[in-house]
C-alpha cells in the first residue's frame, strides 16, 4: 500500500527539520521498506505571503485526505502584524478542529546519551519513555460560559468552565489503552475527583472503559498534582499517562524538562477513528517553534522533527518495525556522539542540520 502523507514545513526552521524527513522518506522509499506518496503545501506566514491566508482551502482538502499530515513550525517576526485571523497559528488551529484532532500524544524519551541535559540526575531520567495523552479539544480551555463580568459592588468576576461528557471522556481513554498495549501495557489516569465533579466523572468513566474493552491493561488512578510530584521524583514509574486538557498542558510540558532540548521533543494529534477503515485522521509534529533566531542557518536539531515522522510510522502507517529502525538510529546517532547546538556541550563542534539528518540516515 503506499502511505499518504502531507508535508507542511511552515516558517523559519520548519522547512529545514522537514528537508531531513524528506530525506528519510526517501530512503524508505529506495529501500523497499515502504512506500509513500508525498504532498507538500504552505501553512502559516509562508501561506499568508502566498494567498494571504494561514492555510489555503486547497491544503485543508490536502489534509483531510492525507493519511498523516506533517507539520514543521509557524511563525515569526515577519508576521506579527498580520490581520488577526490570519496570524501564523490559525493554519494549525484550523487543523487541529477540522480534522477532529482530540488526543495529544507527547512522548517524554530520556535517551541515555543526553542524560546530563536534564533537569533530574541522570539515575532518575535514564532511558526514560513516558508517553502522555492529553484531552485536546474539551475541558476547561473551551467550556462555556467564559467571561469576565462585573458585579453590582464594582468587583469583577472571571469565569472558566470545565465540562466533559461521557462521550468525551470515553474516546481519549481508549486511544490511552490502545497506545499502552503496544507499549509497557500500564495507564495511569491523572485527575482530581476529590475536589471537581469532572475529575469524578472521569475516574468512573476510565474505569468502565476499562473494565469493558482493556482489562488486560493495568490502570492506576493518580490524583493530577500527586503525579506532578511522581513526575519529578521518579518519573519512569509510569508508562502511558492520560488527562484532560489541562492537566496535561501542564504535566507534558513538566515531563518534556526531563529530557533536555526543545529539539528533540516529538507530538502526535489523532483524531476519531472511521468506523469503515480503521484510520484515524492525524497530524504529527515538533513541540518547538520556528526558531527565528537560529532559522536559515542549518543550526536547528531535526530530531523533534524526525521522531514525529517516527511517531507517524507507527500510528498512523502500522509500520511499527521502520518506527523502531528510525528510532534506534536516533539512539545510536547519539549514543555515538552526533550532537547539533542545542544538545552539545558547550566549547565542542557541533553538527548542522543537514550533517545530523545524515548521521540518522548512516544509522
Ligand atoms: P521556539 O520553540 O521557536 O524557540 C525557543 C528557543 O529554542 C529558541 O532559542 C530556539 O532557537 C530554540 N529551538 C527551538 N527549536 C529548536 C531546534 N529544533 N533546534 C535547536 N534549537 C531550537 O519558540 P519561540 O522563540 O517562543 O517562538 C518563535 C516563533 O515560533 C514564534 O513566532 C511563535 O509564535 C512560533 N511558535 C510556533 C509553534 C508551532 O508552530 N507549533 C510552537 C511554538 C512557537
Ligand atoms: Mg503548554
């Protein structure tokens, strides 16, 4: 079968991360091991100077028919004065709600080559592999009402609404324990039933699903700032965690300091699955940005970049052998010392983009 997929490189750097995935699907290619039809389009600034939009309509058809889309980065000074609507992120955003993509996938890898660069001593982060899914599209950041109103004695009052439904809360624990059997086969729940009715209606829902479908999984329930504390002091406890939005806006960006550089941190949103084809509509991309300051100089690390092609591999293409081979080259590149700026000691050379896309490739 050949796999479709959609390169959006955007702004700044995202066209350089994206021209080592280019070079990887390439050799997949060439090598028999899979076959891919790419498409590429404009999204962010780059699609606004083309057709004075974030993303053009053209590439949102691109999108919903594409197996996999691959997003680099928006963004950048050049574009701070464009008409709101039109800013950089809206071409991700109206990703992100066309395709339905509820379930965030933030993987926190700590590979023992590099685990000096985080924030935990080296005993606690080694070999590190957590892998945290988070509530998307509902909860309190989109609950209405949100305002700010004022009152009768002059006070002002800002209101922010939780709400979850079954519905809601059934699809992300499911997409959890189906990444957990293909993983360690451990979910950990993070919620706060003791204080929020919808921490509450969470804890029952997991626990019907799971008793329904996933039994064979183990689930624990972590009380959402308890984990934030297990996070820090030892982390490799847990395997799959799953939390609404935003438990896990906050638990993911703590786990991503446990493995040092902005560079080197992958994402994955999936959406529904279709009933008739089994696939799930998907976007899959780096967790930093367009890095204007270093863009147009071969400094970025594409690895975030490449470990979110490998992230594609295997949920969205079932090519679970070519994900492992993509992600034990990573491994061994930097167990054998490959290292771009943001990764190397300070003082020592350093690889540029494209020379660190070559050191996966040799791998
Ligand atoms: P950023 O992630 O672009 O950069 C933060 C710092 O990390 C910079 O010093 C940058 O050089 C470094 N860095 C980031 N990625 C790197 C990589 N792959 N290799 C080496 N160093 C790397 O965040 P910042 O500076 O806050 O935002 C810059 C622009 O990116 C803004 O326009 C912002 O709106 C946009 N942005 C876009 C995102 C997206 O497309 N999903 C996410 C975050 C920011
Ligand atoms: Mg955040």
């Amino acid at each position: 079968a050949t796999h479709k997929l959609l390169l959006l490189p955007g702004d700044g750097i995202g066209p350089e991360v994206a021209a080592e995935v280019e070079k990887l699907v390439a050799w997949f290619t060439r090598s028999g091991i899979a076959a891919f039809e790419t498409e590429r389009d404009l999204v962010g600034g780059a699609a606004y100077d083309a057709h004075g939009v974030a993303i053009s309509e053209d590439a949102m058809k691109n999108a919903k028919a594409a197996d996999a889309v691959l997003f680099g980065a928006v963004g950048g000074p050049k574009w701070a004065d464009v008409p709101y609507e039109h800013r950089p992120e809206a071409g991700l955003l109206r990703l992100r709600k066309d395709l339905g993509l509820f379930a965030n996938l933030r993987p926190a890898i700590c590979y023992g080559a590099l685990a000096d660069a985080s924030s935990l001593k080296r005993e606690l982060v080694e070999d590190l592999d957590i892998l945290i899914v988070r509530e998307l599209t509902g909860g309190v950041y989109f609950g209405e009402p949100k305002e700010i109103v004022t009152l009768e004695d002059g006070q002002k009052r800002a209101v922010d609404t939780q709400l979850y439904t079954t519905g809601e809360i059934e699809r992300i624990a499911r997409v959890a324990f189906d990444l957990a059997r293909k993983r360690s086969n451990k979910v950990s729940s993070a919620e706060k039933h003791n204080v929020m009715k919808s921490g509450v209606l969470w804890k029952q829902v997991v626990t019907a699903v799971h008793g329904a479908e996933f039994s064979d999984v183990a689930l624990e329930h972590v009380l959402a700032d308890n984990c934030a504390m297990q996070l820090v002091r030892n982390p490799r406890q847990y395997d799959v965690i799953v939390c609404d939005n935003l438990f896990g806006d906050i638990l993911s960006d703590v786990a991503a300091m446990l493995t040092g550089s902005l560079g080197m941190l992958p994402s994955a949103s999936l959406g529904a699955e279709d009933p008739a084809t089994g696939k799930r509509k998907a976007l899959y991309e780096p967790v930093h940005g367009s890095a204007p300051d270093i863009a147009g100089q071969s400094r970025a690390n594409p690895l975030a970049m490449i470990g979110s092609f490998a992230m594609s591999l295997r949920y969205s293409f079932g090519l679970i052998e070519a994900a492992d081979m993509l992600e034990g080259a990573i491994t061994d590149a930097l167990a054998n010392g490959a290292r771009t700026g943001d990764i190397a000691p300070a003082g020592t050379n350093s690889l540029s983009t494209t020379e660190m896309g070559d050191a996966i490739l040799r791998e």
